[in-house]
C-alpha cells in the first residue's frame, strides 16, 4: 500500500480492497469507502497525526536539527487539535478570507488570460510548470502580498509530511524550509502575517494544489482521445487529487458502520480511492469534511471552474505526450512533467 497510489492499476486494487483493509507491513489500517471516510473525518473518536514529534524522535537519535520541519509542523492546524487547531485555523482564515472579492476577480482574470496564452494551436504545454505552478504562484502572491516567484523554491517542501522519506531527502526539505522562512523574515513590512505561518501555507499548498490542478487536467483530458476541448463536459469540481491519502488516530476504542478501530490504531483514508465517486452534490472528500475541512477549498474550486470555462470555450484539439509521477514520493501523487500538444 506504500505507493499503490502511483500505481496505473489503483482504481481496480481499489476496488478489491474496499471497504477497509489491514496493511500488516504498515501496521495502518487504509479505509477506502466515502462514507466510511467521510464518517472519520467527522468523528471526535480520532485525531490528526502529529508530524512534528517525528522530527522531533529523529533530531533527538541522530542529532540532526530539524528546527525548521519543526517549526513548520507545529504551525499546520490539522496536525493539532482543540484550541491550537482552532488558533492556526482562524490565523489562516483571516489570511484567506481578506480581500476575498478582488482575489476571486484577479484569479479568475488570471487564469482565464493564463490559458488562453497557452491553448494555442501549435503550442506544447507542460502542465506543472507552464500551468498549474504559475496558478500557484499568482495564488500565494495575493494572499501573502509577496512575490511568490521571487521566493526560494526548493524541492518539494509540501514532503515534510511524508513518513518514509530518506534521512538525507528529510535533509534537503528541511533545508528548503529554512530558507523559505529566512526569505519571508525579510519581507516582513509587506507580509500580513509570522514567517512560519506563511511556510506552512506554502507546505499545505504547494503540492496539493500544483499536483491536484495538473492531475485533474491531465486525467481529465485523457478520458476524451481526440476530443475537442469544447465537447469535453468539465465536472464542477477537480476529479483528481495530488494528495491521496489522509491519516487519524483512534483516541480510544471504537466502531463505525462495522469497522473496528483499537485505541491507538493509525488509519489511513484513501481519498484517491473517492476521488472520481463525483456528483453534483459535490459529495467527493478530496478536501476532507469537518473540523479539519481544508482551507483553501473554495478558492481550489473557483480556479479549477475558471480553467474549465476556458478550456470548455475552444474548439481546438489535443494530442497527451508523456506523463510521469515523481518517483521516491509516498505522500503526494505529483507529475514531474505532464505534457500534451494543442492542434486545430
């Protein structure tokens, strides 16, 4: 189960294993029913995973400093509970939430004028770098009144969440973290919040959004071979997910619709396995439900329902060139590259 989400054959192992099965080599439990995970998610019976005691385990064996995952870690709301979880989430909110309006008008002006640069006929497109990271870019620009692109990007921040990383790659994260960190301090007149919160923004979007919106593009379009653009019918909401899976904790004994979950047992729901159950009632949980509902989930849909109006306007076609998942990953599904040829 460690990198069944990359696998070509998922939907059908999905199947097989559904609704919920025992990993023994991962000691986790991966539930992959919707109403079994939607069920979790909502439930007090569980809390999140505390990814910064891991970091703090590791410093302590190897003494390595970690200081910068750390801090990091511990300004993510859904890796806390209570009234941390609700302080970090409201710190986020207001960030969010600010200025909403304009952001909504300046995004969907952006995307709209960003594909209409790029689906041109004759033009090869690089879906993570020519589309989805500029969206991401334009996206944390508005809200931490900062020049995104100016910023360090190092590789793959949003991994400091995976759990079976390498020492040295755990290395490389924290490294990227610090300067990331360092680069806010320096912005400080302009920035509308802490540097560490501003990190750990950019760690809950960056690859969660940038994989979500490239996967979803290129999933989607591979579904209608040959197809024109504008005879592709574009779901209300993103039929993919870069981040395939979740992770709770029993707090103590419990049962839910028949499955049974010991005190302590980690459970890992498999949103990936939901994420193409999508209805009109946006019933899919690729951005969780409850207490932990992801933030930005209403800005995620407005951008991803401006891309499809764009895209749903031409009468061009497309050819999908090669598409590869970045190897190494066992936390986020995320294209290194996913390229297609647009053609009268």
């Amino acid at each position: 189960m460690l990198t069944l989400h990359h696998q070509p054959d998922k939907q059908q192992e999905y199947e097989r294993r559904r609704p919920y099965h025992f990993d023994e080599d991962l000691d986790v439990l991966c539930v992959l029913d919707a109403d079994l995970i939607d069920a979790v998610f909502r439930s007090a019976d569980f809390r999140t995973n505390p990814f910064a005691d891991l970091y703090r385990t590791i410093a302590e064996r190897t003494g390595i400093d970690f200081a910068a995952s750390i801090s990091t870690l511990d300004h993510i709301p859904f890796s806390k509970e209570g009234p941390e979880h609700r302080q970090l989430r409201a710190a986020m909110n207001a960030i969010v939430s600010a200025d909403s309006r304009e952001h909504i008008a300046g995004m969907e002006a952006f995307v709209g004028d960003l594909a209409g640069r790029l689906f041109v006929a004759g033009n090869e497109i690089e879906l993570v770098q020519d589309l989805a990271r500029p969206i991401f870019h334009a996206l944390f620009s508005r809200w931490l009144k900062v020049d995104q692109g100016a910023c360090p990007d190092g590789p793959n921040i949003s991994q400091v969440f995976d759990g079976a990383m390498s020492l040295n790659r755990r290395k490389k994260v924290n490294r990227s973290l610090h300067e990331l960190t360092c680069a806010y301090a320096g912005r400080g007149d302009a920035l509308p919040t802490t540097p560490e919160l501003a990190v750990a923004m950019n760690v809950l979007g960056n690859d969660a959004l940038i994989g979500s919106l490239a996967l979803s593009a290129w999933h989607l379009l591979e579904r209608h071979p040959g197809a024109r653009f504008s005879e592709i019918e574009f779901p209300p909401t993103l039929p993919s997910t870069g981040v395939p899976f979740i992770e709770r904790i029993a707090n103590c004994d419990v049962e839910i619709a028949g499955m049974k979950v010991a005190k302590d047992q980690k459970v890992r729901l498999l949103i990936d396995a939901t994420s193409r159950q999508v209805t009109g009632r946006d019933a899919d949980l690729i951005f969780g439900k409850g207490r932990h509902l992801c933030i930005g989930k209403p800005m995620t849909l407005i951008i991803w329902r401006s891309l499809a109006r764009a895209l749903a306007a031409l009468p061009l076609r497309f050819t999908l060139g090669e598409m590869r998942l970045r190897s190494g990953d066992y936390a986020f599904t995320y294209p290194d590259y996913a390229r297609l040829r647009i053609h009268d």
